[in-house]
C-alpha cells in the first residue's frame, strides 16, 4: 500500500461508498452539539437567585 494524502484518501473513500456515513457521521455530531449547547445553555435558566 502506498502512501497517499488524507485529501486524497477521502475522496476515494467517498467516491467508492457516497456521502451516506459521512453525512450520518455529520448529522449525529449536530445533533450531539445542538443537545449539550441547549444543556449548556439553558442549565443557568433553573437557578434560582436569592
């Protein structure tokens, strides 16, 4: 096996399989960051100042 690039690796990777797992790989790690960002923000929300 020769050496290739990461660039160079990926494109032919996708070009064999599509743009199904990286697409899922994307919309997991959204979803991932939508949920812990929501969490993040609206833990302050709870607290109560006394």
């Amino acid at each position: 096996m020769e050496h290739q690039p990461a660039a160079a690796w990926l494109t032919e990777a996708a070009a064999q399989q599509g743009a199904g797992n990286l697409l899922r790989v994307v919309l997991v790690v959204m979803i991932l960051g939508c949920v812990l960002t929501a969490w993040f923000l609206l833990r302050g929300y709870k607290r109560k100042d006394d």
